[in-house]
C-alpha cells in the first residue's frame, strides 16, 4: 500500500512534494523517492530506504529542482525492501520516462518474459512497478512519433491496461510532453486530482489521498475513474479519457479499515465517517449478541481503531478510556516488513495506564486482527495491568486469504483466522470472548457514505478476488517468493543491484 503524490506547477515543487509524502507516510515505511524535472529537461532524482524525514537532507532537496515532479512512499508488496526497488522507477527511452506505483501486478513475471522476447527489454530488479513501467514504455515506443498527442497518450495507456493484470494507481512524467495518472480498470487502489489556482494559472496535483492535497493547498477535484487516464501537459492542459473496456470500481476494502487517514476522502467516501458507521454496527452486534457482558470500560487500540472505538462505547453507553499509549515515534506495526520487526514494535509502540484495567472487565477494540501480533501482546499487557476480563472486538471480519492487490499478506498460513473459527482464536489471543464484524455490515458501513459503489474487493475475507485471474499456482509462488526467510535473503540480493544516488 504505497503512497503516490505528482504536481504540475509553475513553481518550484520540490517542498510541495516532501509535505505531501510526510502526510502519506502511514502507507508505505520502508522507502521514499521523488523525481523532478529541471529547466533542462533533466529528471533529477533522489530514493532510499527510511522515512522521509530520513530520505531527503538538504542536500538532496536542493538536488530536486523543477516545477514539475513525482513522489512515492513504499511499503514493499513484491521484490524485497531493497533500495534498487524503491521508486520512483526511470526508463531513458521513448522520450524519458519515470513512474510510481500504488497496488501490485500479478503477472508481473509473464510481464517480463514477454519485455524481453518482444522487445528486448530487461528489467533488472524483481519490482512488478519497474516491469510495468517498462510495458508502458513500450506502448510509447510503438506510436514511433517525436512528439505525442494526448490522443497518443491514451493508445498507449489503452495498450497497457490490456497487458497488464492486477491492481495499480500510477502517476508518470514524459520529458517534453507531461504528467498522465491512471488506475486500474477495478480502482483497487485510491487516487485523486486536486487543483490549485495561483497568478491567473491552473496547478494540478494527483496523490493517493485527498489528505495530501489539503497539506499541499490544493484543491480536491475528484477521484479518478477505475481505468481512467489524466494526462496534464507541462504548459496546465489537461485531458481525461476512459482507457479500460469494462470499468467497474470495486474498491478494496481494507482502505477504509486500516490503510488510509481518516481525513480522507477517498472514492465519495469520508473514511472517518465510514469508521464510525463501522463502530456503529459492531456496537449494535456486541449489544445483540453479548447482553449477559458486563463490560466496564471500552478502550481502543491505538490508532486506527480509536474513532471505532468511540462509537462502541456511544452505542453500548459504556465509557471510553485510553488505557493504552501510543508511542509517537514507532510508525505503523503491520506495514513492518518482516515478523520479527512486527513483533518487537508493539512493545515499544503501546504502553498501559494501568488504573484503567485494575479490576476492570474491559472490551478491547482494534479495526483487524491479521496476524495477530497486536493482539497477542495487547491482551498481555492488558492482563498484566490487572484487567479482570478481557473482551475483543474488530470492526473487520475474520480475514483468512492472502492479499495479492498491494497488501503484504502473501500466505494464509501467516493469518491467525485462517482455518480456526472464533473460539480458537479467542483462546490463541488469549480473550474471554472475541468477536468480529459481518462482512455485510462492514460493506454497508462504506456504501453508507457512497451508495453508488455496488461491490469492493473483499479478497481477505472472502478469497474471491475481483479480477477473476488469480489462479492457486500463483498464490503458490508468491508464498514461496514472500515468506520471511525468502525475503530476506532476496533483499541481500537485491542490494547489489542499488543504484548510487547519495
Ligand atoms: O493482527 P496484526 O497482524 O497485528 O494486524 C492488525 C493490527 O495492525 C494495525 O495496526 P498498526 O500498528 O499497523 O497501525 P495503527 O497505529 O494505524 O493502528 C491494525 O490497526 C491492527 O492494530
Ligand atoms: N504496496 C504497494 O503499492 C507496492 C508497490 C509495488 N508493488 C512495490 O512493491 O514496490
Ligand atoms: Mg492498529
């Protein structure tokens, strides 16, 4: 779940860039990047592995200059967290291109057989993104002119989206001509067009989420369709076409759990609101269900869970504590690349204040519980600090199937849910009684806020997967490929292939 930020403007975009990636940071730990245009048509660049208040020193900012630029927050969903696949990505031919990726291809390997045989193109690391964008180049290459028309543009885009499979969001720069986004033909992942007027000029920004256009004074203008394409060229025209043959959004659900800020407005949808609405119906279920409880005290684990929380402890008419602490300075558990990491960070991530458990028979609250490291310790501490009983509830039901969309849940067997029904995992968490979200209500809770959007991908609760082509062959490899041990020796590996940019 990257984050991905572009701007077209008639001044210097390098701050505008940073600001924007600093409140975008919650989808992607691992790397940052930007790349810019300067007065000479020349991409300048800067990536490295960190957070992007590690990435970018001063040196680096005065490095990005131009009016023009992208950025990208990475949280790795293939390859490894190497730097050489941190993006953004960079291809020198047709014309200079560079990209960034939100989501994740699922034929990424067919990808680059078919590079190789059809126009010997090598891809060099093991990112779907640097095959993507080189598939894309090759569209480019076939329209053969000096100069592209956006009706060029969209051929190539068109092309693009036949070939490639799965879930993307991308915003790429051509030297000379402009700025084009574009998402998938199912909109898996978020995306946005904001504007800004400034001197009698039009300024565009695209960005995962709207929150990074209020950061950055721009002004939200819409989502961009599922298989859409935005191209805005260097001198502020902009033009907008449908490029996929059946464009349905089916957005993944999981964004509106966990994975964006609430004071985003993603595809029509508030997902602060779509959070209450969550709290709202699982409050309604604990009340239905658990009327012999004798709940004390509801408190959130935090972040994501807090405004969900809220709401449970407003239906249930219970008070709602903060008993735990969140350290400001660890970054999101679940979004670490490996267990062990994870596992480590809770600890030092959360921190109770004991008087609210001492002898208190507490309703815990979290959005998901997906590998469980979480809860597992939460319900630790919780028990050290003297709760008396520990009740659990997540706003997401039981997710028990691998994500392959741009979420790092490559294998079931990682997942606490799967193949264990809700006692089980209650006892494996160590609660007195757990209970989860109904799929129906979590969906309802979304369309609440947008009723025109009819379905969403559900895949981790539900293992139908919107595109229809993920066979178990593939699942397969990609447990193979992205189990802990697999991934760290890949990462060894792949940091041969960096590329110097310090
Ligand atoms: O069952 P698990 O595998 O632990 O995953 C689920 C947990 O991870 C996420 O929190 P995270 O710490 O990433 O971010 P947050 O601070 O936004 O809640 C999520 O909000 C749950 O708390
Ligand atoms: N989570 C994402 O969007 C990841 C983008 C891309 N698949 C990568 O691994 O770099
Ligand atoms: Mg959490």
């Amino acid at each position: 779940m990257c984050g991905i930020v572009g701007i077209v403007s008639h001044q210097p975009v390098n701050q505008s860039i940073y600001d924007s990636l600093t409140v975008l940071q919650h989808r992607g730990q691992d790397a940052a990047g930007i790349v810019t245009i300067d007065d000479e048509n020349r991409f300048r660049l800067r990536k490295a592995n960190g957070l992007v208040s590690d990435v970018f020193q001063q040196v680096h900012m005065l490095r990005l200059q131009g009016n023009t630029g992208i950025g990208h927050v990475r949280y790795p969903t293939a390859g490894s967290s190497s730097v050489s696949e941190a993006q953004p990505f960079y291809v020198n031919s047709p014309y200079g291109l560079t990209l960034v990726h939100n989501g994740n291809l699922t034929n990424s390997k067919e990808l680059k057989e078919v590079l190789f045989k059809r126009a010997r193109r090598h891809v060099n690391t093991n990112s779907d993104s640097e095959a993507l964008l080189n598939i894309l180049a090759y569209h480019f290459d076939q329209i053969d002119k000096d100069s592209l028309t956006p009706e060029d543009i969209f051929t190539a885009i068109k092309a693009t989206h036949k070939e490639i499979r799965g879930a993307y969001a991308c915003i790429a720069m051509i030297i000379q001509h402009g700025m084009v986004a574009f998402r998938d033909p199912h909109g898996i992942r978020p995306l946005v067009l904001g504007k800004r007027e400034d001197s009698g000029k039009t300024e565009y920004m695209f960005a995962s989420e709207s929150v990074a256009l209020d950061t950055a004074g721009f002004e939200f203008v819409r989502d961009v369709e599922p298989g859409e394409a935005i191209y805005i060229t260097f001198d502020g025209k902009l033009y907008a076409q449908q490029c996929a043959e059946n464009p349905q959004l089916t957005p993944c659900i999981f964004e509106f759990v966990y994975f964006a800020r609430p004071d985003s407005c993603i595809d029509g949808v508030s997902v602060y609101a779509a959070r209450v609405h969550m709290g709202e119906r699982l409050g309604q279920k604990i009340a239905k269900e658990w009327q012999d409880l004798d709940i004390d005290v509801v408190i959130p684990i935090p972040e994501t869970s807090n405004d969900i929380a809220l709401r449970i402890a407003h239906v249930l008419n219970k008070p709602y504590r903060q008993g735990f602490v969140k350290n400001r300075y660890v970054g999101r558990t679940f979004i670490m690349p490996g267990q062990a990491q994870r596992t480590s960070a809770v600890r030092r991530k959360l921190n109770t204040i004991s008087a609210e458990f001492k002898g208190k028979n507490v309703l815990l609250v979290d959005d998901s519980i997906v590998r469980g490291t979480t809860s597992e310790q939460i319900v630790e501490m919780a028990r050290a600090a003297g709760a008396k009983k520990i009740y659990f509830a997540s706003a997401a039901p039981e997710i028990r199937y691998p994500n392959v969309y741009g979420i790092d849940m490559p294998t079931k067997h990682e997942l606490i849910a799967y193949n264990r029904e809700v006692d089980e995992i209650a006892k494996l968490i160590g609660v007195d009684r757990l209970i989860f979200q109904d799929l129906e209500a979590l969906t309802l809770s979304v369309q609440e806020e947008n009723p025109t959007i009819k379905d969403f991908d559900c895949s981790v609760f539900t293992g139908l997967y919107v595109t229809g082509d993920v066979t178990q062959d593939y699942l397969d490899n990609i447990a193979n490929l992205r189990n802990d041990s697999a991934k760290k020796k890949r990462a060894k590996d792949a940091t041969n292939l960096e590329i110097h940019n310090e």
